[in-house]
C-alpha cells in the first residue's frame, strides 16, 4: 500500500491511510480516532472509485432484468424527445416535460446506484421519481 506524502515544517514522512471502509466509518465513525489525510482518503474513495466486483455480481445475477430496464428508458427518453419537441410556447406542456425528463434521468442514476451497491439510496432516488 503506497503512503500519502505528507510534508510537515522540516521533514517529509510517510502517513499510511488508515484500513477502514466508508461503511465502517459510518457504523463506528465515535469509536475511531480518523482525522487529516485519512478521511480524505476513505471519502475520496467511497465517492470517485468503483466496486467492480458488487457490480459484476450484479451484471451476472441480474442481466435480463437490466437489459429490460435499459429498453426501457431508451423507449422513455425517445418517447420524451417526440413530447419536447411538440412543446411550443405551451407552459403546462413544458413543465410536463420538464418532470418526464426528471423522471427518466432520476430512474437512470437510481439504476447504476443499485448496480453498484447503494440500495438504500436507490430506493430513495426512485421514491422521488
């Protein structure tokens, strides 16, 4: 495991991150001494990487149902752009498309949340839907 530089008034020394998931931070965030570079780390990684193997988990388990889901809002998003087009100067016909829009973009982002992982807010996602 590589280290963060760390560069302190005269020296440079190595910091090694601290070994702990988000999901362990969050369920014993008051037991932890975590401080500096290391929630740096643990966030940076909770939010830019990926776990590829819950999602290729995911893939393998459930690849009709994702296939489905993607025919779908491709057939949503086409339908969308027929509506959008027909809006006018119509104000009521541009709110509706306004929320079908919403509707589709926020079924899409709940979709990848639960391929990869984050049931919980998927489900919130698609609540707002």
């Amino acid at each position: 495991m590589t280290g963060v530089n760390r560069k302190d008034r005269h020296t440079t020394r190595q910091m090694r991150p601290t070994l702990i998931s988000a999901a362990d931070l969050q369920v014993n965030w008051h037991k932890k001494k975590i401080v500096g570079k290391n929630l740096h780390i643990i966030f940076s990684k909770e939010i830019l990487g990926e776990d590829k193997e819950v999602k290729e988990k995911f893939i393998l388990n459930f690849e009709s149902e994702i296939t489905a889901f993607i025919n779908s809002i491709v057939e949503s998003y086409q339908a969308w752009l027929k509506y959008d087009a027909l809006i006018g100067s119509d104000r009521r016909r541009a709110f509706v498309a306004a929320f079908l829009f919403n509707a589709i973009t926020n079924l899409s982002a709940s979709m990848k949340m639960l391929i990869t992982g984050y049931t919980i807010p998927s489900g919130n996602l698609v609540r707002q839907t």
